[in-house]
C-alpha cells in the first residue's frame, strides 16, 4: 500500500476523528474544571483538580565522617563499621545539635539498593535502631560487587525533616 496515495490519507484521518470522538464522549459532561494552580496538582479521571506527590530529592552525603547539616539546629556524621564489602555491612549516623552534643529525637529509615541496577536489590525501608551509645544503626546486605547506595529519611513527629543519599562503591 502507498502510503502517500489520498486513501491512505483519507483512511488515517478518519481513524484519528474516531478515537477523538470516542474521547470526547467518554469525557465527563461536568462544567471544565480550572487548570491546576501549583506544579504538585493534576487532574483526575472525573476532571477534579487532586493534589500529586512531588518527588523528593535526596542531598548527597559523600564523605564518611564529615558533619552534613539536617537543619540549621542539628548536623549528622555517618560511617561504616567497615570498609564496605561482600555480606553484611553497619552504617551508623549519629545525630548532634550545635553545641556537639549527641542527641535522638529522630527516627531515620534507610533504603539500600544498586543504583544501576534499580530495584534488584532494593532491601524496603528499614528502621535505623538505637544502640547503647545512641547510635543509629542500619544493616546494609552487599550481595554482589558494584555500586551502591542508602537513601536515607530522617523523621521528627513522624515528618519527614532530611532525605539524604550516601553512595559507596564494592
């Protein structure tokens, strides 16, 4: 068939007259709704404006054993129990406000996952727990060499305060 040939082009107008006919009565019979005002907000399928979630950005935090600020109050410290490598690893954060003293008025949730390989080896959320010494500690299961990397999400209250992405390299 010539593609090019008046039937060809008579034929692909009428299929795309169909298919916006058949969308515009699909198509609630409700007064239009006003466009969205915000970025974070889209239309539903009954034409309703509904608030949508943005999605969040998580800070670097490159370097182990340097303070990173969660806000203008408190800063953060991580490192590993250990070089990372093959098996288990512990990452721990310890939490400070200004004055350098260690404080735990937060939750943290940690995520770890190959960056490459997005969700392959996602391991869920997992709560950060308290030891003895006031420390949050994460396990992180390294089943394979490569890149890697935690997200991490600091709550006060149950909110969200900090979202934090350290990435390391086995």
């Amino acid at each position: 068939m010539n593609h090019s040939s008046p039937y060809s082009r008579t034929l692909a107008v009428l299929l795309i007259s169909g298919f916006a006919a058949a969308a515009l009565t699909a198509a609630p019979t409700s007064s239009f709704a006003p466009a969205p005002s915000s970025p974070a907000a889209a239309f539903s399928s009954t034409g309703q404006t509904v608030a949508v979630k943005s999605e969040i950005v998580f800070t670097p935090i490159p370097k182990a054993g340097k303070k990173y600020d969660i806000d203008a109050d408190t800063y953060l410290i991580y490192e590993f129990n250990e070089k990372p490598k093959m098996g288990t690893a512990f990452l721990k954060i310890q939490i400070f406000n200004r004055k350098s003293d260690k404080i735990t008025p937060f939750t943290i949730f940690g995520r770890s996952d190959m960056p490459s390989m997005r969700g392959a080896h996602d391991s869920g959320s997992v709560e950060f727990k308290l030891n003895k010494k006031n420390d949050y500690l994460m396990p992180v299961n390294i089943v394979m060499p490569g890149d890697w990397e935690v997200r991490i999400t600091i709550q006060k209250d149950g909110k969200p305060v900090y979202y934090g992405s350290i990435t390391f390299d086995v």
